[in-house]
C-alpha cells in the first residue's frame, strides 16, 4: 500500500505499475501537481 498526502510539483513515488500494490494520493489540486511517476 502507497499513500501520499503531498503538493508536490516533483513525482513522490515512481515505481511502475502493480495489480497488487494500492497507491492512494491526496493533494494534486492543479495538473501541475504530482503524485506519482512512472506508469501510475
């Protein structure tokens, strides 16, 4: 499990993509706000 809360304008996790992991993310308001990189 991955949870982010962040305004981030940088990726906070990158990892790629996995059927069994679950990401949650909070905070991005605006497109130029990221959470996660990579194949999310």
């Amino acid at each position: 499990m991955i949870i982010t809360l962040t305004t981030s304008k940088e990726p906070v996790y990158s990892e790629d993509a996995n059927a069994r992991r679950l990401g949650i993310g909070v905070g991005a308001f605006t497109p130029e706000r990221l959470r996660y990189g990579g194949s999310i």
